[in-house]
C-alpha cells in the first residue's frame, strides 16, 4: 500500500484530547460519579508534536447536563479545575481579573463566550465607587468584543486596548470551539493556561489571546459547538463497523432480538470491534484505511465541492443555554471565594 502524506491535512479541532493517542503518557485522568476528567502538561518538545501551545490543558467529559444531578457534578468538577488552574498559573486570590466572552450572539452555535459572560459577577464598578468590596469578591470587569465580521477591528487588538486601560492581573477568556469527534461535542469542557486563536478550528485564525500578547496569565474555557461532515463521515464508518460487530456478537441471543435497534448503544462497549477481514467483508477498503487516511479522502471529496459543512446538533439552543448558565456560576465560585456547599 502507497505511503500518503497526511501533513496538509489540518484537524478541525481546539482539543488537545483529539490531537492524543488513546492512554498516553501525557494525559492523567480520573472520574468523578458521571465525570471524567483528563489532566494534560505539555513541554517543548510534546507541544510541536501536536502543533499546540506548551501548557496546562484539562478536559472535563459528561454525557447530559439537562439533568439536575449530572448538573451539579460537572458544576462541582468545574469548578475545583477551575481553581487549580488559577492556582498553577500562580495566580492569588486578590489579583484582578478581566473576563472575555468571544463569539457572535446572533448564531448559537457561536454565542458561547457572549451569553457565558453575561452570566458573570462584575466588581469593578463597585470598588471604583466605595474604595473596597465585600470579603471574599475580587475585582472583576467583563468585556465581550464582538466579531471581526461586524466590528472590522481584530478581536485581540480590541481586548489588547481595554487591557491596557484597565490593567487586570489576569484574564479569563470563554470561546466556543470545535472537535474532531461527535461523541465530544457539546459534552466536553476544556480550560488552559494557554490562550486561545478564536476561530483556529474551522481553519479561520485571528490573532491569539494569550499571556505572550497580553503579559499577563491567560485561562480560556471552551466547549466544542461544532464539527464538520469530514469528521461526521469518518465517525459514522468506525460506528458502523462496532454496529456489525454487535450484531455478529449477538446473533443468536434470544432477549436481544426483543430490543428495539434504535436502543442498543454499543459505543458503551470499547470490545464490538470487528477483524481486518470482517471490515474488508462489510466496508471494503475503504474500512481498512486509518482513522486519519479516511478523514483525509472524505476531505478530499468534500471541500473541493463545498460540502464540508461545519454543523451542530439540533437541540443545540438548549444545551447552549444550560453551558452558558454552567460556565458562569463556575467562573463565580472560581474566582471569588464564594461558599460552594450545597454543590
């Protein structure tokens, strides 16, 4: 078989987790009831290989935040990693902080960052009118600059300015991002101390928001929004070869020939795979090709067409709704020292 260049293949994707191979010695992990969490440090050397920035990056999976249990353990979760990473960054607890809500409010698979904000306690005002704040409140301003699209100024060079102005110790940046998986999207949060280029994930980069531009330390929190049909596509063929194994696995069981198709989740089960014959037999060559060879064909045949759509769930206005109001009451009990007991 012909060697194939995957190097002008660019992954759509701000996750660190999607760059990674499965159990790789860079990720610690650990769960918490429904949470997973994944703990990444990358060096120098690590950072290249992946084409990210060097830095702490963690990852928080959940399967449903509609609930109000899940809710409040991925509320829980959040904001302990929060804190952590506040604390690697040797940030203290009466350094000022500058929150920035990215996005466009107009679509929902981009407001994100701005309705996220918008769910934050400012301070700023407060002290600036009575010289002290309650005991336990920082000082925090918040500031959502738009899009380029509408403003025609650069984003970063727009919170570059107001930095300057106002002179925070730190910034807490919120974005909505884009995964190279379907099972992260919209179930995944990730923080960094590392900035964040918005719109690097579906391959339209502006300038970065990070500690190298602005001085000062830099935590983003994202949440994949979107993935685009190359990534749909190349899931869909790895599902269908666990769907095949199912169903040869199960064959003659009589209690599953009583469960509707429509309710077997077999991605649960990492063991329905299938042989390098079986997936010849039922998906060709095309099946035997490498995660990364698939995306690049699929890619290949889409984008030159235009039908390399970037899309999201349909019941994304609600999940977004729910992530907005997660992240804010997060970044509340993060930031300020405010009592998180009935958590």
């Amino acid at each position: 078989m012909r060697e194939i260049d995957l190097s002008k293949y660019q992954i759509r994707t701000d996750l660190v987790v999607d760059l990674i191979e499965e159990n790789s010695s860079l990720e610690q992990k650990y769960n918490y009831k429904n949470v997973s969490v994944s703990n990444i440090s990358l060096d120098k050397d690590s950072s290249l290989k992946l084409g990210k920035k060097p830095g702490d990056y963690t990852t928080i999976y959940f399967d449903d935040i509609t609930d109000t249990t899940n809710y409040k353990n991925v509320l829980k979760i959040l904001i302990d990693e929060l804190k952590k990473m506040l604390k690697n960054s040797k940030i203290t607890d009466d350094a000022s902080c500058m929150i920035i809500g990215l996005g466009n409010e107009k679509s929902t698979a981009d407001e994100l960052g701005v309705s996220a904000a918008k769910n934050v306690t400012v301070t700023n005002h407060i002290y600036n009118l009575t010289g002290s704040l309650e005991k336990g409140y920082r000082i925090t301003t918040c500031l959502i600059p738009g899009v380029m699209g509408t403003t025609g100024i650069e984003t970063s060079d727009i919170i570059s300015a107001v930095v300057k102005k106002v002179e925070p110790d730190f910034v807490l940046v919120i974005d909505a991002l884009a995964s190279d998986s379907i099972d992260r999207l919209l179930k995944t949060i990730q923080i960094t101390n590392t900035g964040i280029n918005p719109g690097s994930g579906i391959g339209n980069n502006r300038k970065e928001i990070s500690s190298d531009v602005f001085n000062i330390p830099v935590i983003a929190i994202g949440v994949p929004t979107v993935v685009d049909a190359t990534t749909i596509v190349s899931d869909t063929l790895n599902y269908m070869k666990k769907h095949f194994s199912y169903n040869i696995k199960n064959k003659d069981s009589v209690t599953d020939k009583l469960i509707p198709s429509s309710r077997i989740n077999y991605l649960k089960n990492n063991n329905y795979t299938l042989s390098k014959e079986e997936t010849s037999y039922f998906l060709g060559a095309l099946g035997n090709l490498s995660n990364e060879e698939k995306k690049l064909l699929i890619n290949d045949v889409l984008t030159p067409i235009g039908y390399n759509l970037v899309v999201t769930p349909k019941e994304i206005d609600f999940i977004v709704f729910k992530l907005t109001n997660l992240i804010g009451e997060a970044i509340n009990k993060s930031i300020h020292n405010i009592s998180t007991k009935n958590i």
